[in-house]
C-alpha cells in the first residue's frame, strides 16, 4: 500500500523543461526618445506529449525569461504520441510561416530544423520528419506555425463494419 502512494504521487509530478529559442534587443522609438528592452522566446515541455511557447518583454534579460516561461507554461498544447512519433502528417500555417509534420518509422530521428527540432524534442517526439515550406525564417512564427500543426494532431479511430 504504501508503496502504491509513492507510485502515484511521482506520477502527479509534472516536470517541465524549458529552453530558450530566441532572445532580442527591442527598441521602442517614442517622441521622449528610445525605450530598450528585451524580448525572449522560451519553449517548455515535459516529454510526454505536452508542450507551449511563450514570448515575453522585460526591462532585463532575466525578467523577459521569466514572464516568457510562465506564458509558455500557460499556452499548452496537447497532443498524442504514437510509438515515438505523431499519428498521422500534419500541415498547418501562422502568418508567413508553412509546416509540413511527417510520422517515421522507429530510429529514423528528428529530421527538423530550428524551432521545430527543439518543439519536438521537449514534447517527447523521437521520431518525425518535418518541412519548413514559408518563405519566412522569423522563429516565433515558425514556433506557433508547429503548435499549430501539433494542435490538429488526433488518434487515429478505425471504424470496423459488422455485418448482421
């Protein structure tokens, strides 16, 4: 018995991991003169199919990654995972941006560049192939561009006929 409440109490303990995708010098010109800041991309998830971006601006670094990661940690998506890979190919678009998401067979790797790699690795992907088909190389586009294809994501239902 014992032993069944540690189990479960491990289990309820959500562990994400964050890394930082982009981090910016932003000015804002007014009529008083220049206002800098900092803008900073995070991208949070915890392996198992769960995973959010954030963007964020601060007076500091430290206080953009912070407001950013509390944003990505906010904005979650959720998503199957099927033997280490999506369930089926996925096209989406964000502004600019275009994403093509490819299932592959086990110990075929991440075939993703940029934002997409990093999306995939913190959410639990092993396997994927991916496209980037936009003109755009701007990576919060490119980022939400995958939310957006991971969001259309759903577990494959097959229907069986009976005949009676």
């Amino acid at each position: 018995m014992i032993e069944k409440k540690q189990i479960k109490t491990e289990e309820e303990k959500v562990e994400f991991e964050s890394k930082l995708l982009d981090l910016a010098r932003v000015v804002h010109v007014r009529a008083g003169g220049k206002k800098l800041r900092f803008r900073a991309v995070i991208v949070t998830g915890n392996k198992r199919g769960q995973v959010g971006v954030g963007v964020a601006t601060g007076l500091d670094v430290a206080q953009a990654i912070e407001k950013a990661t509390f944003q990505s940690k906010r904005d979650m998506v959720e998503f199957p995972i099927v033997e280490d890979t999506i369930p089926h190919e996925v096209y989406a678009k964000f502004g600019a941006a275009e994403i093509i998401l490819k299932p592959q067979r086990r110990g075929r790797g991440l075939v993703a560049g940029g934002p997409v790699r990093i999306i995939c690795q913190l959410a639990g992907i092993k396997n994927i192939s991916s496209k980037l088909i936009g003109p755009t190389r701007n990576k919060i586009n490119n980022a939400r561009a995958t939310l957006k294809a991971l969001e259309k994501l759903k577990t494959r239902i097959l229907k069986v006929k009976t005949t009676t």
